[in-house]
DNA sequence: CACGCGTGGGC
DNA sequence: TGCCCAAGCGT
C-alpha cells in the first residue's frame, strides 16, 4: 500500500476537494461553527440505510420539536414512534429514545466524547461511533459507510465480493484516513465523495480527487466496483386487514408488539401475512363489503399484498391494545407507510 | 454470522 | 416495471 507521504497526499486532495464542494446539510455544521453531538448522533442514525433526501425533513421536525437531547428523553415514546412515522427501520427509534434517556441519567445530558462509550449506546454501532468521534468530537476514526465501501473497493480495484472482503476494505478504508488533519471534515468528505462522485452507475471519475491514484478507474473497471452477490428472489405473502368503523365516526386500531416489524407501530387489525396470530375476533362485525383494489407493499425481505375488509361493529373492544380512533385525527397516530397506503385505499 | 428490519426515489 | 438501492444495527 501507499506510503505515509502519498497517503498524506490523498487526504490533502480529498480535504481540498470537500472544501469547495461540500454541500450544506441542517445537521451539518458551518465552517468554523463548532459541531453540536446532538445533531450529529440524531443525523447519523436517521441516515443508517436511508437517504439524505428523505432524512432531511425529519431532521428539521425532530429539532425543533426536541432541541436537545434531554427534550428528547423526555418525550412519549409514542410520540417519537408518530414522528419517525415513514421514516422506516422502526427499532431505530425505539433506540434513539432509549439512547437520550441513557445520555441523560448516565452523562448528565452529554454525549460521551469517548468511543467505547458511544460505541455502547443504543442504536450506535461500529459506524456511528466512529462518525459521531469524528465529526462531533474531531477524533481521529474513519467511519466506514456503503459510500466508503464503494470508493475503496474501487480505489485498490478490489474484485472479490463486497461481503467476503467487508473486514479488509475497512482496514483499507482506515489506512486512508489515519492521521489525516481534519477528521470531523475527512468523515463526511469521505462519504460525500462517494454519494457525489464516486456513485454506484455513472461515477464522474473526471472530477473526482483521486483520479490520477484510482486503481479501479486505471482498469476501467471502477464502476463495476464493488461486486455483490446475487440476492435471492423475495417472497411474497397475502394477508386480510380489517376497516372497522363504528357509528361515531371512529376506526379501530391497534399497537403493535414493542419488537418484529413494524414494533410499537399504529396497525389496522390484520391477520395472515406477518407470522403473529393476532387475529381478532369479528363473529359480530357486520360485514360491509371488500376494496376491490389490494394493499400491495414492498418491505426489506418480503412483498405484501392486503386485501381489505370493511367491517360495521359498535360493541366492546376486545383488549386494551384496541382502540377507536375519530378518523378525521388518523393523522396523528404512528401509522408506518404501509398503514397509510390502507386507510387512503379505505376511504377512495 | 446470517438474517430481520422500511421506505421512496432513480433508472 | 422491476430492480437497486441509502451515512447499519441488533440478535
């Protein structure tokens, strides 16, 4: 690998480069403006596996209705649930809520600023500890994202498949970034350079910072980098999901188990399709009739499709996991995507 | 360590 | 349209 003088060139290159392209970001702190934790930790796991398009909105409605992170553990579980509403990956937020509280009754309101601290909090993986150490705190750890992945495999042309050689690239990854002069910078570059430029089809190789040293674009092979393997095929599954409303004007619905899919999530009564035998009872719905058109909805590992079935019942509910809900304030509960998709095919 | 875990956008 | 994905973590 490079020497101590041409690494220390390539992360002058990448430094320079972030300098004039870095783009702004609401969580992003301005040059010479001191990084706050909180908006760090709160982005970085908002952005796990998910885009900066859609983070951007929810970042904006977290900190102006949590300032901080003592806001934040104060807050109603299932009011952080409705907030991250749509956002996905729900144990996140389970742990994000549980992590404030952690900050607040071990560190007094303060994100440690020591790694193997970090690295013990809820939600925080290898990743995020390493981004918050560096970009909060400008300590000296390269955080080791897809867009890093993808940039090194790249850079020393590495063939084999991507999960096979996970460890190594981010031995490389690190190589790159040790000692470099800036790291709360030399992190976002890092990952900026591989969502701007080095990006999965069509990297713009002529612009990018390392060019002239890119072993894979030397090949003309960079963008074929990193090889993946086959995913196998998703299995689809069918289930019913009930559209019970009452003579009020209300709906029923119901919580989800704290954990699994969906955990903690706002459901319509459902059955057959997510491996819970959560059936209700509906011997005394009158049954009004079927939406023609089915739910169909793609998660992680399965593809849905919900019939729904419209229900009339006004009669006593069955546990306190149900309950009605005035339909004009759906809006209000910690219905995930899915559950929206349903109540507008309902109500069309 | 392989798998479970959401969603909406881009092509 | 169907596939790929996007700043991973917990178990």
């Amino acid at each position: 690998m490079e020497d101590t003088r041409s690494v220390k060139l390539l992360q002058d290159k990448l430094l320079e480069w972030y300098g004039r392209h870095r783009r702004q970001m609401p969580w992003r702190a301005e040059e010479g403006q001191s990084p706050d934790p909180y908006h760090a930790w709160l982005s970085e796991i908002m952005l796990q596996q998910t885009t900066v398009t859609a983070v951007k909105p929810y970042f904006e409605k977290f900190v102006k209705r949590w300032p901080n992170v003592r806001d934040l553990a104060q807050a109603d579980q299932d009011d952080v649930m409705h907030m991250w509403a749509g956002l996905g990956y729900y144990a996140r937020a389970r742990n994000l809520h549980k992590c404030a509280k952690v900050v607040v009754n071990e560190y007094d309101g303060h994100f440690p600023d020591d790694h193997a601290k970090l690295l013990a909090l809820p939600g925080v993986g290898p990743y995020t500890a390493a981004a918050i150490s560096s970009i909060a705190f400008n300590q000296d750890y390269t955080a080791v994202d897809g867009n890093v992945e993808r940039v090194v495999a790249r850079f020393y042309a590495v063939k084999k498949p991507l999960s096979d050689v996970k460890k190594d690239i981010k031995e490389k990854a690190e190589h790159l970034g040790r000692g470099n002069p800036s790291p709360c910078d030399f992190t976002q570059a890092f990952m900026e350079l591989g969502a701007t430029i080095c990006t999965p089809k069509s990297p713009k190789c002529v612009l990018c910072p390392w060019q002239t040293e890119c072993e894979g674009r030397k090949k003309g092979i960079a963008e074929s980098l990193p090889v993946k393997k086959a995913k196998s095929a998703k299995p689809k599954r069918d289930g019913q999901i009930y559209w019970v409303t009452n003579d009020k004007g209300q709906v029923l619905v119901r919580k989800r188990p704290a954990e699994g899919l969906l955990g903690g999530m706002i459901e319509f009564p459902s059955k057959g399709w997510d491996g819970r035998d959560q059936d209700i009872d509906h011997d005394d719905f009158q049954r009004i009739g079927l939406v023609k058109e089915k739910v169909r909805h793609v998660f992680t590992h399965f593809e849905l499709s919900l019939e729904i079935v419209k229900y009339r019942f006004s009669g006593d509910l069955p546990d306190s996991a149900y309950q009605w809900y005035k339909l004009e304030k759906l809006e209000d509960l910690a219905l995930p995507s899915v559950m929206k998709k349903v109540w507008k095919m309902a109500v069309s």
